[in-house]
C-alpha cells in the first residue's frame, strides 16, 4: 500500500507540473505576441513542457512499482497472484496521469 501512495503522490506532484506549463501556455496566447511565429513556438515549447513533466511522474511511479514488485515475488513466491494483480492496478493508475498529460499538451498544440 505504501508503494501505491508513493506512486498516487508522484503523479499528483506531475499533475501539478503540467498544468502548471498549460498555464504558461493560456499566458502566452493571453499576452499581445510580437509576431505569430513567436506564439506559434511558445505553444508548442508549453506543450513539450507539458508532455515532459507530464510522463516524469508516471515513469518514475512505474518504476518503483515494478521494482517493489519484484522484491515481493523474490521474498514470498506463493503470493505471486495477488501480488501481480495490485501491480497492473497501479501501473494502470499511474499510467492513466501520463495519458492525462498526453491530451493536455495535445489541447496545448492544436486548441490554444
């Protein structure tokens, strides 16, 4: 369970980071740009940003998962069932952030 909130806190933490960077964006388009290449080039480096940050947490809470899975399999092969089970739960939860993040800098791209 501890694992499972480490990964929960990472990709809140991600959450935060790539709204933060759509945030840039909606500021950017917002503010009277020199020219249209200008804003052209700052919503596209918001959504790099955004996908970025965004896959950051994700990775990392995939990571440790898989990792932690391992030690657990290593140290009670028995449990492998249930073990296997709360790690694909997990790694889809943190998966479903890194997917937020994809739409997100999409959104960015083509909608602002």
């Amino acid at each position: 369970m501890k694992i499972v909130r480490r990964s929960m806190v990472s990709a809140g933490m991600t959450g935060a980071l790539f709204l933060l960077a759509a945030g840039v964006a909606a500021a950017q388009t917002a503010a009277a740009a020199d020219n249209e290449s200008t804003a052209a080039s700052m919503k596209f480096l918001a959504a790099a940003i955004a996908m970025g940050l965004g896959s950051l947490g994700p990775a990392l809470g995939i990571g440790m998962l898989g990792g932690k899975a391992m030690e657990a399999l290593g140290r009670n092969p028995e449990a492998a069932g249930a073990i296997q089970t709360n790690m694909i739960l997990a790694v889809a939860f943190a998966e479903a952030i890194g997917i937020y993040a994809l739409v997100v800098a999409i959104l960015i791209g083509f909608v602002f």
